[in-house]
C-alpha cells in the first residue's frame, strides 16, 4: 500500500471515530446522518467517485478512504449517486441534486432489488408508465440503505417500451411511501424499502444509456468496497481482541504472549492482510480495465466476507464472556459483515459467478476439452 | 503483477517443461540436475540472487521466475549459496566456487538443520576446531536438498570461540559423509543428510559476519519463496483439476458447467490468488527492508503452504478415481506441497513467529495495556 | 436413540413450545419464570437430579428432555441446585428449600465463577469467615443464569479453615447485591453477579463433602448438557433455514432441490448428528461412572458448541436477508450458542482438558514413550 | 461400545498385525492374500454377513471387527460375495464357491462400476446374452479390489430382456482379461478392471430377485463399513502422531505436554469418536432395518472419509520432517482413506443423497411449504 493510500485509511479512520465514536444500536436519523456526510465533504468521500478534475479519485484511493471509515461506520454508503448522475444525468438533474449529494446536504441511494428476490437485475419489476401527466413510477424496491431518510433515489425500472431504464426520484415527493426495516447488522443505517405509486418522473429524469449494463459495472466497485469494508472489520475484531487479553493473565503471564493464542492471532492475521490485498487488487483491476475485473471483484467480497466472517466469529469466542456480553465488540463487527454479505449478491451467487470465470480463462487455452457453449 | 514478472513466471513455466517435462519418481542423479541447472542458466535463475550490477534481479523478480519453475519443479534450490558467497566469501573462495554455480556446472547447499531438531539456529552442534591441520568441521546437518550430489556447502557451526560461523565445504572433499533420505514428496530431488568428521576448512572458505544473522535474513527471502512455489502447486493442481473435469459430464452436462464445481473452483482460485498477493507483498518488503518483512513473510509462508494444501487435497477428491490413481498429478502436488510446508520452519513455528510480531505491532500504540517484556 | 428419549426429546419441545413460544429480547422476570417452571413440573425436569427413587432420571434420559426443551428455550436451568441439596444439604435446609424448587416456585442457581476469572475452582476468592454473630459470606460471583431472580443459591467459598466448602444462600436475605448483566445470546435469561457482604450463612447451611470435587463432578455432567442444548440449538437453525429455502425458487425450481443446497444441508446435518451421538455418549459415559467421562464430555461440549456456531453461522448466510433481518432465527441460535460456549470453561480450556486425556491414554500403553510426570 | 464389540475390534487389530505388520507398497498376489484371509477364517470375518446360524453376525458386529482389522489393512474386502451367493445364488453355485470363500481358499468381489463413470447402477452398460451356446456376458468393469487375483465376481449386467441381473462369473475361466490398476493409497491391494468379452454363464449362475434393488441395498453396508475403516484410518495415524510427538521436546518439555499440541490433538480425537459414533449408528440402522438407514450409511461414509483426510493431513503436518519422509505412517494413511473416500460414490454425490433425504424428512411435516414432487 502506498503512503497515500495509507494516509487515506487513517483520515478515514480518524474522521469516522471523531464523528461517530460508537454509532448507535438504532438507525440514525436524517438530521445525525447529514452532519456525519457533511463531516466527510473534505475528504473527498462524496465526491470521490466522479473524474478527477471534478474532485473525484481513483476506486483503489477511495478504497483507501472507505476501509478507514468502515472499520467504524461500515456501509456508510451515499456514493454512488454522485457517479451516475454525474455520467448519465441530464443538467437539470445534475444541477438540482449534486451540489447538496456533493455538499452532504442531502443523501441519496440507489435502487434495484426488489421483494420477489435477489438482485437480479434481468428481472425488473417496477415500471416506468406514460401516462397523461407524464411519466410515472410503480413498484417496490427494497434492502435499501438510508430507504427512510434519503432524499434521491436512482430507481432501476422497465421503461415505456421495456427496456430497462434508470431514473431519479425526489422521495420526499409525492406516490412514495418508505418503510423502515429492522436488521440484525448494521444497525445505525436506516435500511429499509419504497413503494412508488405513480410517482411522478420528470422527462429530464431519465439517466441516459442502458440500464442494466450501466448496473453491472456499479457492481464491480460495489463489491470490492463491500469486500474492504468487511476486512476492515475484521481488523478492527481482531485489534479489539488483542487489547482484550493483553489485560487477562493466564497461569501468571499474559494471554498475549502464549503459543496458542499467538498462533490464533497469526492465522487470523494473515488471513486479513491477504484478503485485503485481493480487494485492492481487483479495485486495481478496475481502475485500470482490465478484463475480468469484474469477476475479480466477486471473489474479492466473497474472501473479504468470508475472512471477515470467521476472524469477527473466533474473536468472539477468544474474548470468551466479554465476546458474548452485550457490548461485544466483535459481535458486533461480526453481525455488521454478516449483513455486508448479504449485499450485491450472497457469496453463493458470487463465488459461482468467479468460479464460471475461473474455469472459462483456464479452458480458454485448451480448446480441446470444451465440449460446448456451456463449459 | 507488471507485465515484466508475467512474463518471468511463463519463463519459468516453459523452461522448466522444457526440461523435465515429467520429474521422475526418484531422484536426479547430479548430471540431470546440472543438466536442469545449465538450462535454466540465461534466465538468470541461478545469478539471481546477487546485486543487479551483477546479474541478479530483484526478490520479487526472482519471487515470479520462482514461481513459474516451480509449477513443474518446486523446490529445485540452488541458488542461494551464490548470495553468501558474494556477500560474504573471500576472493579465493568467490574465484573457485561463483564461475561453476553461475553457470550450472556446480550444484550447492546450504546446510542448517541438524539432526536434533528444527531450524533453531540458536541451538547449533556442528563446530569447526582448530587443530594443528588448520580448521576441521565435525558434527551433521539434515533434510538437505541436494545433499547427495551437491558440489559445495555452506555449512552453520559453531566456530573454535564458540561464536556462530559459516563456513564453505568442498562436498566432494575427505571427511564428508552422504546419505540419502527418501522423501514422500519432492521425489525428484535428492534429499539427504551429511556427516562432517574433521572435513578441512581452509582459513579463507570462513564466510565474513555474523552467522546467525545472515542466516535469519536468509530466512525471510527463503520463506517467501517456498510460499510462492506451495501457490504455484495449488495452482498446478487446480488447472489439471479443471482440465479433467471438463472432459466428464454428469446428467449430460459437462461437470465444469455446474454450479457445485464452479463453487468450489472460486474458492479454490480465489484463496490461490490472495495468497500469491501475500508472497508478492513479503517479496516487495524484503526488496524494501521495510520493518517487520520477515514476520510477514513467514506469515506468506504459512498462507501458501496451507492453501496449497487444502486446494491440492480438494482437487484430490475432486478427480475421484483419476485423484486416487497412481499417476495422479494432485496427489503429486499435494505431496509435493507437504514436503515444502516443512522447510524453513513449520506451520506452527511460523506462524507464532508472525502471530507475536501481530500482538506487538498492535500493542505498540496502546503501551497501557502491556504488562511486561513478553506481551 | 431409545423410543423413551425420544418421547423425552419431543415432550421437552412441545412443553417449551407452548410456555413460551417466542422468548422476548430481555430477560423475563420472576414470575414469568416461575411460570415457565412450574409449567415443566411434571416432566420431570425439576426434580431430574435427584435419585430415580424420588423422581430423579438418568443424566441421558435428562439429556434427551434438557434436548427437547433446549432447542426453544436454552440454558434454561434452575436443576443443579436439587441434586447438591439432596446429596449433601441438611435436613433443615432440604426442608426449606426442595419443596418449592421441585414445584417450580422457586429458582436456584449455583455460583462459581468469580469477576478475576475463568471457572477455576482452585482459586476461589469468596470466603466464609465466623464472626460472633455466626458464618458469613463475603465476595463476588458473576456470570450467573438467574442472578437478579432466584430465590436461592449453592456458593462456592474457602471456609473458615482455608479449606473450599459450598454453602447455600438466601439471595432474598441481607448482605446480597444482586446486578444485572446484559448479553448478546440468551437474552431472555436474568444474567447477573451477586455480591455478598457479610451474608449470613447459618451453620446448617453448609453442604458435606469436598467442595471442589463435588463441584468437578457436576461439570461433567453440566458440559454434556451445555453440548446437547448446542446441537439442539443447531438442529433449530437448520430446521428453520430448510422451511424457509423450501419457500424461495431459482431458476424455476424450489431453492432445496438444488445440489448445491443439499450439499450443503447434508454437510450440516451429518455434523449435527455426530455432535449429538457424541454428548449422549458422554451422558451415558457419566450414567455408568465410566474412567475418562470427565474428559469425554469436555470433548462433547467443545463438539457440540463447535457444530452449533458453524451451523447456526452457515444458516445465517444460507437465509441471506432473512438471516441478516432483526428477527433472524438463525442469528438469534448463533447468539445464544455463543453464550452456551463460555459456560463451564471455553472451548480452548475443554479441548486442552480432553486433548491431554487423550494423549495420557494413548501414552499410558507406551511407558517407553513417556518423558516424565507431565507427558 | 458394547464390550463383545470392543473384543472385536481388538481381535481384528491383534489379527492384522499378526498376519502382516506391515503392508507392502505394491499389490500382494493371489498366495499371499490368501494366507491373510485363511488367518482371518475363525475370526468370522469371511462369513460375516451369512445368518447367525450359518455363522454370521450383525453389521455392527462386524463393523467392529472390520474397524479393527482396517487400521492395519483398510478395505481388505472379500465378504459381501458370501451374503450375495448364500442370499440368491442356486444350489450349484453355492456348492462351488462357498466353502472355498469361508476358507480363504478362495477370493470373490463385486463388480458394479464401469469405465464410463461411476457406481450408477441406472446405467448398467454390461449385457448377458443368449447365444446358440448358451448365456455370455459383454462389458467391463473398473475399479475392482483383488481384479487381478480374484477367483469369483458376481457381476452387474443387463440380463437378455434387458432387466438387471447379477452373474456368477469364473474368473479363472475363458472370455475374461484382467488389468492392473495402480494407486496411490491402498498400495497393497490388487486394484484393476476386468473385460469381459463372450465369458460364458451358466444359467444357474444368474442370481435371484432384481439386481438393482439388491446392489442398493448392499450399499448402506459397504458404506458404513468404508465409514469404520476411514475412523480406523484416522485412529492409527492419530496414535502414531502421539508417540511420535511424545519423543520430541521443545524449550526441555515433551512436546505432548503443550497445550498447543494438545488443543490440536482433542480436536483431532473428537472429530474422530463422533464419526466413529455415527457410522455404528448407521450399522444399527441396517441392522434394525430403520428408514432412512441408507441415508445415514451415506451420511457416516462422507463424515468418515472427511474427518478421515482432515485427521491424517494434520498429522503429516504435526509429524513435520517425519511426515513427509517416505515411510511416513500418517501419509500412507492419508493416502488408504483418499482412496477409501472414492468408493461407494464420492463425497460430493453421497452428502447430496443424505441432503435430500435430510430436507424430504423435514419437509415431511410442513406439507405446506413443499412445491411439488421435487422439494
């Protein structure tokens, strides 16, 4: 990891902890989340996915800046808006909403899974109709962070003509209604879903370009960050964890200095660094283009979640009373990753979609052995 | 990994299937090996680890060239005495041995383990006395690589004031007793032992400086490069593992198709790669001198043994009857990985080492939580 | 398993089914728990301890019951106290108290662990000194199920003599603190610590025997019960997460009919079965008095509690959102084996105590091998 | 386990070691097996699955007997021939081959699988004729124990309208070629395949009853029984692993006495009691004839062979030098249960078979959540 890089995991670290040092056990409300947005502006976080001339950064920086932050607010999220509009909206949007999303004066969120299932994005149900009035948005999405407080949203739906579509919507705007959702992680977000009943879209709400490719490279990033976002936790179980016992003694010395927890200590350890390391290399993929990025990406939730899984699960058990009381900090970041593993596809689904990957490259050189369009 | 190391380890990969495209079930005899050694000669194999005004290259550079050989031939060695004799050797010592090792006529060792137990090299038997002959080793050293056929050793004794030396040995000289140990894995290599009763030591073949230390710092580069060479097995197995379950089918689909196999291929494959990332990472730290590269790399040491165990015993199973037979080329690489696992310390040893420098690097910003010395 | 445990098994689900289907995030009070108690009266499960000539049963026909009961409402407790009042409790105090314990209006607890500490029985701090006005009970216990509720409870203490003795306590009497203790799992039990300050204690009120040894008894047969509540707990979440995959579809067709699914419940329940097969031989190792039980059923707690928290944590991902929501049955099994796993020693305390079981009696076979007292 | 069983084991131990201590690395021929089987004779080892008046006894009886018998000399076979013939086979062909079979004058195997691809009895490609000379059987057969020496195979085939039927077949007579099979594991049984082109059957030589239903249901048996033979596996190279362990120190301490290797050797050796419980379990089930019995056989096959390759692994780990060393005792056990987990269908395919049945049986009482035929 570079110096910069390294710089912007302890701003991220530093900034989080200053304006949150313990988030609450119940979802924030629009008021606190406003002043943690506008207490990241200079950082770069909310800007940090448009060019660089715009103030934007590279996925690998802001990577950086997202692992120091999501150690102690995981899933902050209130990023990707900025992007899309900033790529595919017309200048009534962007003008209405980026400088408040850029200023963090307002949040926004994107929306794609709906109540019938995953995030299958071939499978849109919620629709944009022409009506007299003009465009209309019906149907329900769901698993959304901030669904409750957020002011914008960018909708995936079929448009007139069935072709997928992405459009923006005020959600303090009439035809939507929000429901909170109560989760077992993450629970200072405000996670929750929408109905849309005929909510109006104006015509310059519609983002240009297709929809659902423009979805599928969001995953990419998406899935890398969710991947730092669980190490980060993990490290943060895990530097807990050694705090912990370096105060409990055992047979007369510290728990810290004996073989066994050592030994613990190390799989763990190296575990962590080396699923970090797959993060920022598929972050690097991105950045870069390179072909099967996206796959990469896959893998790299699946380990960081996977990692972040166990280490949150074994501190938990090492911290042994204090890992099961109700403060439990590893539990904690334990229940936190299980609900990032949920996110942009269960690891099932991406560990699948990077195994076909793995298998298609390394049949490539060896023509002989396909034994159809399927293998 | 930059173009340039890419293309260093398809270097590695051709050359050595070039050269021994199947490694026999038991050792080379020394005309193989050097046969092997001179092959390999211009890409910088066996100069590698000196400075690059002389012909060597970076760790990580050789880390690539490492690992591309050692797919087909890990663990081939030869390579490090060249390192102590030109940072350490006298001119008559560098003038005899450096022209035949740098061009695959002389093969070498370096010889640290002894009979009673582990790398520990605070614990070393072997001694070097002053008769009235000059210098003369006795004592024995173990699990050696090439000990049956190497030409010259560099051998860690104790020397006539007790202090650690390392001193260089003419194999084919008196006093020098071989013998082979037949090995599980790695069966293409000649492990053995050696015994040294009054073998003669001229006063120039004592290497300069300490020889603990020069030894632990061989350790790190060491260490690195076995966890590089355990990926490379893992990634030899997975590749043949895909390569014959494309070609089954089961209800009529090819078995690579399914969503069972390409599960387990991603977790496999993406385990291969975040290790390699961790070896790579050791490997820069080492070319670095950053503080704490050797904790790091027995950590990469043990990351790569491990999952080279668990992907080569997984596409054991895997290949089913085609894992049990005799011929098979996971149960090789399995083996063959297992063997490695060994060298340069074990599992539980490295690990410890890097789960103790894990506690102490974090404990270091929190000085109220530690209690004495030893946490 | 015998027809009877069986019917055991399914008397004790149906039982805590209906008392209390759905237990509440915060921990019930006295009479709600009294309820609970009385409602199990003729199970059996109160009286469980005693001699099966005063109602009492085996320790696996208990088992089977503690089972059944466990997987709805686990580490329910509140049938240890019966069996050291009846074995070594006098006749003024088995008068006072066996009554209403056996009818379920009243709820003991037995208090060893201490706040500096672990569960170890040689380095009890709570003393009972003989003042003028007769015993009294002076330290603190924590980690206790019942704490702010019970009514009575069996103290580990030195007595006046140094020597350890048990003494029973009016928790409703003076010189008593009771504190609550919020925990992530089981959040339906009264955690808490007591303090005593100068407790009276009358003269009667000191159980017979050796207090440790009696103590050390009890915990093998309190790990074979933690074990069997652990897989019940496991068998809870695995039950559920099949219900609630039998009701999603991909690609058409029922989520359980696919092989990945299958696979992976199959792996579960193969496990659960085991951990279970292995805590009811533990129970019937301490039925029979067999050498060794001591130490088997350390192996089946670890075992049981082991398979609970991988199960349970597989469920959770396997349910993806449903398995992140608040109301995650998966998580909240997850949750309370992790209590259930500090309970009577952590899982690296009872597997070393079994390990060196294990290693003296494969040794006890090879004097040759045997290096001193210690191996 | 009872004490007649746990004679049985010790009896088949003390056998094995007496009739060969030490298990050569290549395939024993016909002369030197039979010496072993004619040893095992009083043992009841080769009419073990006659009726108890014929001198049988029940599967779990001599699941014992096989368990002892397997850690010395896994998969030795040469016993369900014996329950076929004296089940379905004519008065002639029960007059030939089963005094010489309860000898040990004579070796006898089943042949079920076929070259293209594993143990589907749905897809029996094999055919019995009728010819102007009478019956003829076409086909081959792969992955057969004792090929090359044995006598007698009853053999899987298509009957002449097509049905499934099971031949007696004299190996020794015309129309049949043998093959060698090398492996890596088992080394000492002769493994192979055999063809049959035109080898003539005597009509009496045709079995009773449906050749499918019968072959199925020998597989909860032969399942179990890999199941034993995989604990047996585990169990030596466990005890091994400890008395090598015993004579080696670290820091002036047996190595046996740190809780690091005792923490890995308890995990080891309840892993390895809870297969072993449930693979009796299933022998019982067969035994009493309890649904699901085949299920669970398949269950205790996977869970064996999983602890069985996760044991054994360790302990070449554990043994460090001398368990990559060639005549490494946990290696070549290793080896015995990779290959043992090959047979009676791999793991992948026997979890699948206990999954579905685990998810049918808890479906069963939820009829409301099945969708049809397939959940």
């Amino acid at each position: 990891m570079s110096a910069r890089d390294a710089a912007l995991v302890r701003l991220g670290e530093e900034r989080a902890a200053a304006l949150l040092p313990q988030p609450p056990d119940r979802p924030l409300d629009r008021a606190s989340l406003l002043r943690v947005f506008a207490g990241l502006r200079d950082t770069g976080f909310l800007g940090s996915t448009l060019p660089p001339e715009r103030g934007g950064m590279s996925h690998s920086a802001f990577g950086s800046l997202v692992e120091g932050v999501g150690g102690g607010l995981p899933f902050l999220s209130n990023h990707s808006v900025q992007r899309y509009l900033h790529a595919s909206g017309s200048d009534g949007v962007c003008a209405r909403w980026l400088p408040p999303l850029l200023a963090g004066r307002a949040i926004g969120l994107v929306a794609i899974t709906e109540p019938h299932g995953g995030s299958q994005v071939a499978d849109v149900r919620a629709e944009v109709r022409r009506t007299a009035e003009g465009l209309r948005l019906y149907g329900a999405k769901t698993w959304l962070v901030h669904a409750t407080v957020a002011h914008v949203a960018v909708v995936l739906a079929r448009g007139p003509d069935g072709a997928p579509v992405r459009v923006v919507v005020d959600l303090d705007g009439p035809g939507v209604r929000r429901a909170p959702m109560p989760t077992n992680g993450l629970r200072y977000l405000p996670f929750g879903s929408l109905e849309f009943d005929g909510c109006p879209v104006p015509d310059d709400a519609v983002l240009a370009g297709d929809g659902v490719a423009a979805t599928k490279i969001g995953f990419a990033v998406a899935r890398s960050l969710v991947g730092v976002q669980a190490v980060a936790l993990a490290q943060r179980a895990l530097t807990h964890t050694v705090y912990r016992l370096a105060g409990r003694t055992a047979r007369g010395r510290p728990v810290t200095s004996s073989d066994v927890v050592r030994h613990r200590v190390g799989a763990m350890a190296g575990r962590v660094e080396a699923a970090r390391l797959l993060c920022y290399e598929a972050l690097a993929g991105v950045d870069d283009a390179r072909p099967g990025c996206d796959a990469l990406a896959a893998a790299a939730k699946v380990l960081g979640t996977d990692v972040a899984r166990d280490v949150t699960t074994e501190c938990v058990e090492l911290c042994a009373g204090a890992g099961a009381a109700a403060d439990s900090v590893p539990a904690r970041c334990r229940d936190d990753a299980a609900l990032l593993a949920t996110a942009d596809g269960t690891s099932l689904v991406n560990q699948t979609i990077w195994g076909g990957h793995v298998v298609r490259e390394l049949l490539r050189e060896r023509p002989d052995l396909r034994q159809g369009p399927e293998a």
